[in-house]
C-alpha cells in the first residue's frame, strides 16, 4: 500500500508490486474498448480512462488509447502526502523509466487549466490530457540528469534517478510560457509523441514525407518507447 511518509523510490516499488493486479483487471476493459474500435472508424483514436481501487488500497487512473496501431495503456497511482497535497507515479509493465508528478506538477498545472475542479478530476483531466510523451535529456554529463518532458499541454521539468530508473517531475510549465529556442524544441518532441501513436507503416510514410520536405534530420528518437 503506497502511504503518505513514502519517498519517491518506496511509491515506485509499492505501484510495481500492485501493477499487475491492476492489469489483471483491465482486461475486461480493453477487450471492449478494442471492439469499440473495430465496430467504429478504424482510423479514429479512442481515448478513456478509468478508475480503480486495488485490494492494496491504492488509486489507479488507467488511460487506454486505440488507434489504428493498436492499443495503448498508461497506469497511474495516485496518493496524497503527509500535506494531504496529490502526488502520482507513471508506472510500465516493461520496466522503463516510471515518472514520480510532485504536489508542484499539479499546482501549476492547475493555475493555468483546473482552478475550479476538485483533485481528482484535475487528475483525470490531466491524465486524458497529457498521457502521450516525449522526453529529452538536458546533458548525460552532468551531475544530476535533468529531463524535460513534453506533454500535449506543456512540458514537465524534473531530474532522474538512474538506479530506480525514475524521473522525479518537478513542475510543469504551458506552452504560453516558452521562450523562442524551447518553441523550436517542441516541434521536435512534438514530432515523437506523434510518431509514437503510429503504426510502422505510419511511420515509414511520416518519415518518407518528413525526408522528401528535408526535414528528417531534425527526427530524434520516440520517447514513449512503444
């Protein structure tokens, strides 16, 4: 059960433990989503989320998104600290990096688009919002590793934590708020977070009319990993 006094690292290996009853329980929620899909336009994208309470006493908000390539899931475990201030963890059955939101994520996400909504709907919200990613690392050299984050509404700022394999996110910050050279960053991460709801077939295509308007040399890399 993931506790108010937990750090970041004891959250994280709380929602593992609870994950896969959370996947066990989802099924049934996929498959018809799945066959929404099929009865509907094949080329849509179809977007819900869904909440659940484990035996573990832990809140999950599941995001499941279909689209011509397939289906995709994000699970998020959601808790309040000793503040009583919401917090959340991203966590993958694959193991990748998992994103730990601080009470900082939420506040300023909600100075800007949820003043008037309670917690949990601006955590629904948010999720439905902000699900699909892309990630840029600031400079593997440093010290601290500094990552960026961005999302459909903005960009997240936080640092990782290379031995949980674990970006702590920090704040988040709109669109209306970048400077010049960060504009120019996200059209790029952009970029990735499309690519990363396509199919291969999709994709080739993106990447051969990206080439054939000699724009593939500003592609980087997919930062969702599917």
């Amino acid at each position: 059960m993931i506790l108010p006094y937990m750090t970041e690292t004891q959250v994280l290996q709380a929602a593992m433990r609870d994950l896969p009853t959370v996947e066990r329980k989802m099924q049934r929620a996929k498959e018809l989503l799945r066959r929404k899909h099929m009865k509907g336009d094949r080329k849509a994208v179809l977007v819900e989320l869904h909440d659940y309470k484990s035996p573990q006493a832990n809140h999950w908000m599941v995001v499941m998104r279909h689209c011509k390539a397939g289906i995709q899931v994000f699970h998020y475990a959601w808790y309040r600290g000793m503040d009583k201030r919401m917090r959340a963890i991203h966590v993958r059955p694959d193991g990748n990096t998992a994103f730990h939101f601080s009470k900082h994520v939420f506040d300023r996400y909600s100075e800007r688009f949820s003043p008037d909504v309670s917690a949990e709907d601006r955590l629904r919200q948010f999720f439905l919002e902000n699900h699909m990613y892309s990630s840029h690392t600031v400079d593997l050299m440093a010290e601290t590793i500094e990552d960026i984050v961005s999302v459909n509404q903005g960009w997240l700022f936080g640092y990782r934590d290379e031995e949980e394999n674990l970006t702590i996110l920090t704040t988040f910050v709109d669109h209306g708020r970048f400077f010049e050279n960060q504009h120019k960053l996200e059209q790029k991460l952009e970029r990735d977070r499309l690519m990363a709801g396509m199919s291969l077939g999709q994709r080739m295509e993106f990447l051969r009319k990206l080439k054939d308007s000699d724009g593939a040399d500003e592609l980087g890399q997919v930062g969702n990993g599917y």
